[in-house]
C-alpha cells in the first residue's frame, strides 16, 4: 500500500512540475516574442548550442535564460525578465512579488515552489 502511494505521490509531483514547465516555457515564448521572431530564435539557439537544454528546461535552471539574454539583447535583458515573470506568475495563478525586478532566477524558482505547493 505504502508503494502505491508513493507512485501516485510522484505521479502528481511529476505532473505539477510539468504542467508548470509549460506555463513558463509559454511565459518565455510570448515574452520574446517582442523581439521578433529572429532575435527569439538567436536566443532558443543560444541557449541549445551553450547549456543543451530547451527552453523549457531552463525553468530549473533560469540562470541559461538570463545568460542567454544577456548574451543577445543586453541593456533589454530586464524588460524581458520582467515581461516573464508577469505572464508566468499570471499563468499559474500566484500573486507576483512586489520587488519584481531583483533576482529574476530566484523569482522563477519561488513562482515553481508557490506552485508546486498549490
């Protein structure tokens, strides 16, 4: 019984996680799209050539996405990260901390465990 539990405990952990992969990388997706289509797919490229993950997995690692940005917009970096943090805290229904602008890795990974919680 206890095994059966924890499956279904994993199951569910596995599909929060999921299903807020998602709402990130669809946060990422509408907030590069500003940028245009090319300068969006510089950014998804870079991000593949330098850390081989997609841009959903960067939701564990926000840091490849802030790089990445960095690498490509520069002085533009933080009207992207701020667009992200809008519309993925938005997405998964958690208010959105006041002070928005400092630490946008930090912000993603608060916004996945606020959510994971839910």
């Amino acid at each position: 019984m206890g095994l059966i539990i924890k499956d279904y405990d994993e199951m569910i952990l596995n599909y929060i996680q999921n299903k807020f992969n998602e709402a990130y990388e669809q946060a990422v997706i509408q907030a590069l799209s500003i940028l245009g289509k090319d300068v969006s797919a510089v950014i998804t490229s870079y991000i593949k050539d330098r850390y081989s993950v997609s841009l959903s997995d960067t939701a564990d690692n926000p840091q490849a996405l802030s790089n990445a940005l960095y690498a490509v917009i520069d002085g533009g970096t933080r009207i992207i990260q701020r667009r992200i943090l809008r519309l993925l805290y938005n997405r998964i229904g958690v208010e959105l901390p006041f002070a928005i602008t400092s630490n946008f890795e930090d912000k993603v990974l608060n916004a996945k465990k606020e959510y994971e919680k839910m």
